[in-house]
C-alpha cells in the first residue's frame, strides 16, 4: 500500500480531504477555468490545430495529472512554448488542417507521454539537467518572439507561413498590402485591452470600491470580455462578410476518444521532437512546482512529476488533444486563488467539460484576431531580453549559451535552437572541466587553513609543492594534470615533495587513475614524492581497488594541515622529533 501512495498521490492527500479545502480548490477551479477558456482556444490556433483541440487537451490530461501528479498547485495544459514546438513538429510531416496533421498530433502527445513515463519509472529526472537555465531563458525568450510574429497574421488578417523569424517577417511583409482593415481594428482593440487589463484594471476596481479579491477575479477574466466583446461584435455587425476570419463552428461535446498512429515511419520522424519537448515541458513544469510548493513548504517529487505528466500526455493522445504541460501562468493563478491540492485541477476539467458541452456553439463567431491578441499578450511577458546583459557580465560562456541558442531559435527554428543551446552548454561545461582551476597553496600564519599563494599571504616551503584541485578528474581532464604537473616540478629543482589537496575531487575515473600512476612514476624519476591529502571516502574507496595506493611513493595524509606538519614542520610550528 505504501508503495502504491508513492505512486498514486492522491492516495496520500485524498485522505485528508475536507470542506475547508474543498472550498479553496473550488474557487480556484473556477478562476482557472475563466482563464483556461480562451487560452487553451488560442494556444490550439497556435499548434495549428483546430480550437476544439485546445479544450480537450485541458479536460483528461489535467484530471490524470491529479492522480498521479504531486504538485498541489501545478495547471496541466496547453502551453505556448509546447504549443509552437507542436506546429514546429508537425508542419513538415502534415497540412495544418488535414487529418494526417490532426493524427501526428495525437501521436506526438502519446510519445511525449511514453518518454516521460519511462523517464519517470527509470528516475531519469536528472537528464533534464542539461538543459541549463541560461539555454531555457534564451529558448524561451525567442520562443516568445517568434509566437508573437506569428500571430501578426491573424491581427492583420492576411495568409503569411514561414516557421523563422526572417521566414515569417519576409512573408508578412510581402502579404502586407492585402491587410483586412475591420481585421486589423478588432486585433488591435483586443490586443490594447488585454495589455490594459493587466496593468490598470486591478487599481480601477481598487479604487471604485471592489474587494482585492473580486478585483483579481475580474483582472483574470480579462481574455473572457475580450472574447465576449470581439464575438458579439462581429455577430451584430456581420464581419463575417468583410473577411473577418472567426472560428466557426466547434463540435459540441466531451472530448472524443481517439488514437495515435503506431506508423514506425510517423514515430521514426516524431521521436526526436517528442524528446525535446518531453524535457522542455518538464524542466518548464518543474521550476514552477518546485517554487510554489517551497512556498506553503511542501515537496515535489521530480520522478513522480514525469510520471504525473507523461499520464497527462497519454491522456490528451487518447482524447484528441496534443503535448501538455504545467503552466506558469496558470499555476501561478491556480496557488494564488487558494488551491489546496491537485482536486483544484479536477474541478477545473469539469468546468472545461460543461463549456464544451454548452458554450460552443456561442463562440462561433469568435475572430481569430482576439485569439491572437490573447496569445501575443500572454507570450510577450516571456521575453526577457535583460538575460543578455547580465549573463555577459557574468559568464561568458553563459553568453554564449544564451546567445547561440536565440539566434538560432529565431534564424532556424524551435528545434535546431533548443538542439544547439544543449550542445553548447554541454561543450562549454566539458571546455572548463577539461582544463579544471589549479591553486598553488599554503599556510595561512596562525590557522590550520590553506589558501592560494596568489590572493593571500600564506607560508610555503621551497621543497614542498601542494596543489588544489578544484574538479573531479576524468578522462577529459587528466592529461591537462599531467602536463601541468610536470611542467611546474621540471621547472623547480629544490622541490622534494609533491601534495595533491583533494578536497574538492568527488570522483576519479580510470583515465585519471592512470594519470596519476604516470604522474607517479615520473615523479619517483625526478626523486620527488607524490602525495594525497584530504581524499573523500568515495573516491578513496575506489583508489583501493587498484594498486595505485601501494606503488604511491609518499602518503594520503588526513588533511593537508597533517601533510605539512609532516613534510615541514618547521612551518607549522610541530616538533620534528614528535612526527
């Protein structure tokens, strides 16, 4: 039973359910739901799939992610980076409107779905790692450019492709000419309100009289009057006519049951998207479970998180829906309206079930500009361009990261971008490691304390050489060790002794190991010893397993403080005789 509530989580907080929470995950249910209504429309628009598909991949995955999931304040939906990955995938495989693009995109969220699972059964949360935050930031930042340009179509209401930003731009310039002008004023109305919703209507409301809380609720309501004010318009007025694109007609109903395609061909060319934006999701989904739960002091389980999402991903494969994930902005109403566990989510998916069931057919004239307006607003906070400034202040390698990964974002697309920034970080972090930081030490007068001989005014001895390492030694780093090594011995005749302070070496592997016998040996040439202080248990456990330690010609000594009294008593002030 314990090992079934490890993972099934609603065993665990089902058990102390009551009305007090009932309360607060109803309420927040409800603001989620007014929410969730537009975006999930405009983040299907932005897939490329029809609005409908938004719906339903906000009712199933959701109440799946509320079984399985451990976040108590986590929304599982459509998002808009997954969402522009999804229309990135799929557009080179299908039409956008065809069945075969609706077929790809079920069988995209059930190999999302599948690799999170298993990634979760196998405790693999950690490959999520590496992606680094400077590449998420630079991911997202451009992700963010590239979904605002692309709804600049539906604002103007002209035909525009292109999955690049000089892709895109070339085409909306060349279509400019052909902009719809009741297009253009609805898209810009919506788009200024939705701005103006964010920033003045909480302290309008504030300042007519209304609660804190009823002006939050009528702030996140917002996209809802956009959507009301923009169809009930276009109805009275007959836009239709004028060439305002709307949404048109949407299946009334619950979300249907459907079935990803097995085709080897279709998952061979889906694979690697499906991985990128398994990890993409959950790093996304992770960071904002993590920070909402360090607020209330709970614990978020990561295994268990690509468990709770890769359920959610199957269930929108199975229900006509594409990739989900926890949103940010979505959480983040969901904690502040007072959800207590992952119920709020549940309740949210019914609210969803009776909108598709009753307010569909209300929306048909619903223009695409408003669900455009919506998805630009949402996107824009996204963009962070300050990550540039301040990564190259502090880390050019960061920089690099960053900078690559937008550029190539932006001029090649979410996936080459994404692909690119991982394979920087990973090869910057392989550079610094390869050639790790070396510091000459010694003695600080008085202490027992070791410090570089170039920041600090230590005591040293001629005959004794100690160095810290400051990296664990691995194939890719051992060779620069040795070649440092013999190059500061060889230019310094009185040295006798040689300390190695491993302090900050958490593992050695076989290369290093061998390293070292060589350094070793070419030491005992040069009548110098070699020695070891402050090795870790781990990695001493591992020395003896090899004959390393018995060939060693000096010793491992306890901490660098024992090796000087040792090597040079006289600078630790130790009675030679007492040694």
């Amino acid at each position: 039973m314990k090992s079934l509530r490890r993972y099934v989580p609603i065993l665990q907080w089902g058990r102390q359910y009551d009305r007090h929470t009932l309360s607060g995950d109803l309420m927040a249910a409800i603001i989620v739901t007014i929410m969730l209504i537009p975006q999930s429309l405009a983040y299907a628009l932005l897939a490329g799939l029809p609005p409908e598909a938004g719906l339903y991949a906000s009712i199933a995955p959701i109440v799946l992610y509320a079984i399985f999931g451990t976040s108590r304040a986590l929304a599982v939906g459509p998002v808009a980076v997954i969402s522009l990955m999804t229309a990135a995938a799929l557009g080179t495989i299908a039409d956008q409107g065809s069945m075969g693009y609706a077929v790809a995109a079920l069988t995209l969220a059930g190999l999302s779905g599948a690799i999170l699972l298993v990634m979760g059964l196998l405790k693999l949360g950690f490959l999520a790692n590496f992606l680094s935050h400077p590449v998420i930031a630079g991911f997202i930042t451009a992700s963010g450019i590239l979904i605002a340009v692309s709804q600049l179509k539906h604002i103007l209401g002209i035909p525009a492709s292109g999955s690049t930003l000089p892709e895109m731009t070339l085409s909306l310039l060349q279509n400019l000419p052909s902009t719809n002008v009741a297009t253009l004023l609805i898209g810009l109305s919506a788009t200024a309100f939705l701005f103006w919703v964010r920033k003045g209507l909480r302290p309008l409301l504030g300042r007519l009289g209304l609660g804190p809380r009823a002006a939050d609720m009528a702030t996140k309501a917002g996209p809802v009057m956009a959507v009301v004010g923009t169809t009930a318009l276009v109805w009275a007025l007959g836009l239709e006519a004028d060439g305002v694109r709307v949404v048109g007609a949407i299946p009334q109903g619950l979300p249907p049951l459907t079935l990803p395609s097995f085709s080897p061909d279709l998952i061979r060319l889906l694979l690697l998207p499906a991985f990128l934006i398994s990890v993409i999701g959950f790093v996304e989904s992770i960071s904002v479970a993590q920070t909402l739960a360090a607020k209330k002091r709970q614990r978020i389980d990561p295994d268990q998180e690509l468990i709770g999402l890769g359920a959610a991903n199957i269930a929108a494969a199975f229900t006509g829906g594409y990739p989900v994930t926890g949103g940010f902005s979505r959480s983040v109403v969901n904690f502040d309206a007072g959800a207590e566990t992952p119920a709020a989510g549940a309740f949210t998916a019914v609210g969803l079930g009776i909108a598709a069931l009753v307010l569909t057919p209300l929306i048909y004239f619903l223009p695409t500009a408003t669900l455009a307006a919506t998805i630009i607003v949402a996107v824009l906070s996204l963009v962070d361009f300050s990550i540039l400034p301040r990564s190259w202040a502090y880390a050019k390698s960061d920089f690099l990261a960053v900078a690559t990964t937008m550029l190539l974002t932006l001029g090649l697309g979410v996936e080459t971008g994404v692909t690119a920034g991982v394979l920087v970080s990973i090869l910057l972090h392989l550079h610094k490691t390869s050639r790790p930081h070396i510091a000459e030490v010694g003695l600080v007068p008085g202490t027992q304390h070791f410090r570089n001989i170039l920041r600090h005014s230590v005591l040293t001895d001629p005959a004794v050489l100690t160095l810290r390492i400051d990296e664990s030694l691995y194939f890719a780093n051992a060779r620069y060790l040795e070649d440092y090594l013999s190059d500061r011995v060889a230019s310094d005749c009185p040295i006798r002794d040689v300390v190695l302070m491993c302090s900050a070496v958490n593992a050695i592997d076989l290369s290093a190991l061998e390293s070292l016998e060589a350094i070793n040996h070419r030491l005992k040439e040069m009548n110098v010893r070699l020695h070891l202080s402050e090795v870790k248990g781990p990695v001493s456990d591992r020395l003896k397993t090899s004959h390393f330690l018995e060939d060693l010609t000096g010793r491992v000594f306890l901490s660098q403080y024992d090796a000087l009294c040792h090597l040079s008593p006289e600078l630790s002030g130790t009675d030679p005789t007492a040694i």
